[in-house]
C-alpha cells in the first residue's frame, strides 16, 4: 500500500508504542500463518492503522512474543490472532495484489517484472483472500474499475477519482453489523482513504509528470516541472486538511474502547505530520533515516 498513515511517534505515549509496534508485528506474523512467507512483505503502516481502526470495538487483545524473520535471533511482542486480525490479512494481501497490478500497467515490459515476480509468487494468497472475502474483494473490482475509467478519460476531477477509492476503503467498515459502529467507521475509512489517494497523487507527482503518467492533479492544476504552484499547492491542503478534520470528527462519534489514545495521535497528528512532510519533499527522505 501506501503507508502514510502511521503515528506521530514523537508525540507517542511509550504504551502506545509498544501497543502500535506489536500490532505491526501481528499482523505480519498473521499474514505468514495465513498467506506464506512472501505475504509478509504485504505488511505496511496503512493496513495497521485498519486492525486498529476496527477493533476499537473489541476487548483488549492478548498479546504474545513471536519470532521474527527479519531477525531471526530476537523474538517481539505482537498481537494475537483475532476475527479482525484475520480479515484485515484478507484485506491487505487483496489490496496489495490489485497494487502490484496497477504497479505492472504503469512500469514498462522490463521495468515491472519485480511486480510481475511478486504476482506469480503470491497469486495462490490471492486467490485464498478472495475466496475468504468475496463482498471485499467485489467492492474493490467495482471501485477499481471505476478509477480505471476515470484514469482513461484523464479526469480533471481530484474528487471523483478520490471518491472512487475513499469508497473502496470504506467498505471495510462491513466487519461490523452494528450502526453504531458500521456508519462512523464508514466515514473515517471514507475520509482516510480520500488523504490517502491525493496524498499519494501529490507524492508522485513529479515522477507522473516525466513518465507522462495520469495523475489527477496534472489534469486539475498546471504544474511546472512536476510540481504545484503555491496557491494550487495550498488549495490542495486545504482539501486534505479538511478530510483529516472530517475523518477525526466522525471517529470521535465511535463507542472506542481499545487504542483511542494511539488512533487519535494517527488521526489528529500523524495525518498532518506525513501532509506536511509530502508537501516540503522529505517524506522518503525521513522513511530512509529512519530504516
């Protein structure tokens, strides 16, 4: 995915941290149990924040220590397997392979055979997560295509392409039966997936403008030399800052019970923090120093 949303960990409490690194942990270790190996590498920030997101609900899960193969030599605490630990692995390899797809139809023959590798080796985890969750997997072909089809006729519209993926990530909130739960989570995950669209449109803009590569942005504004005039750019944030405030305002409206403190620093901080540093052009840049 993407991995923008993630906390501010500057501004993390040390029981947040420890609770943000373990569910990281958890989930990858629940892709491996699930999916193999390989589906480990599908592990990213965004689909931690959805295991959060949707076991607010839930009781305080149990923790373990787990093996990691990254580091074979130490073990890490982690999140035990649950009901939502098991759909988000469903959710995150189907949105990880439609990724490494739409990553093939962009990248020239020879340039996207690693993404083409990575489809072979875990087409059968696909194929598993999409018989597991066939009304996610349907919601996201109809979302996709939508996007497509904007895509092919170079929509100028920044809120309709977003649209159609704000609502491809909305419908992760069907985990939950109950309107209490179903129609504030709707409109987190709506708001949320919106950031994450632009955010990533902003993110790749200048790549986009020298491939010659749709992104909404080029279409909406007049870029030079891949990037934003000031005003456009700040017309932009505004957009965005106003999905984070929408996003925050519908999650305070959720009877959350576990991670509220953790949730609200990636929502009301970390959001802002990653916008900002999108904006300045250090978001890689802080990725590497901290690796």
């Amino acid at each position: 995915m993407f991995g923008y949303i993630r906390p501010q960990r500057e501004e993390l409490k040390i029981k947040d941290y420890e609770l943000y690194r373990a569910a990281y942990c958890g989930l990858c270790r629940r892709l491996g149990k699930r999916y193999g190996l390989p589906a480990r590498f599908f592990v990213n920030y965004d689909m931690t924040f959805l295991w959060l997101l949707l076991s607010c609900g839930q009781s305080q899960p149990q923790r373990g220590r787990c093996f990691c193969p990254a580091n074979p030599l130490c073990r890490k605490d982690c999140v035990e397997n649950g009901d939502v630990m098991d759909y988000v692995a469903d959710v995150c390899v189907i949105l990880s392979w439609y990724k490494l797809r739409d990553n093939i139809a962009d990248e020239p023959f020879f340039k996207g055979l690693p993404y083409r590798l990575a489809c072979a080796v875990t087409g059968g985890a696909f194929k598993k997560a999409k018989r597991r969750q066939p009304e996610f997997d349907s919601a996201a072909v109809r979302q996709l295509k939508k996007l497509a089809l904007l895509e092919k006729e170079q929509c100028a519209s920044i809120d309709r392409t977003a649209d159609a993926f704000a609502g491809l990530l909305s419908c992760c909130a069907g985990f939950y039966e109950a309107p209490e739960y179903r129609r504030p989570l709707q409109q987190v995950l709506y708001h949320v997936g919106r950031f994450l669209y632009l955010t990533d449109a902003l993110d790749d803009l200048e790549k986009d403008c020298k491939k010659n590569q749709y992104n909404p942005l080029r279409f909406r504004f007049a870029p030079q030399n891949g990037r934003l005039t000031e005003e456009d750019q700040q017309y932009l944030i505004n957009s965005l800052e106003n999905s984070v405030t929408l996003s925050g305002a519908a999650f305070a409206l959720l009877p959350a019970r576990f991670a509220r403190s953790l949730l609200e620093n990636i929502l009301y901080l970390g959001m802002p923090a990653t916008l900002k540093l999108v904006c300045t052009g250090q978001f890689h840049k802080q990725k590497k120093m901290r690796k």
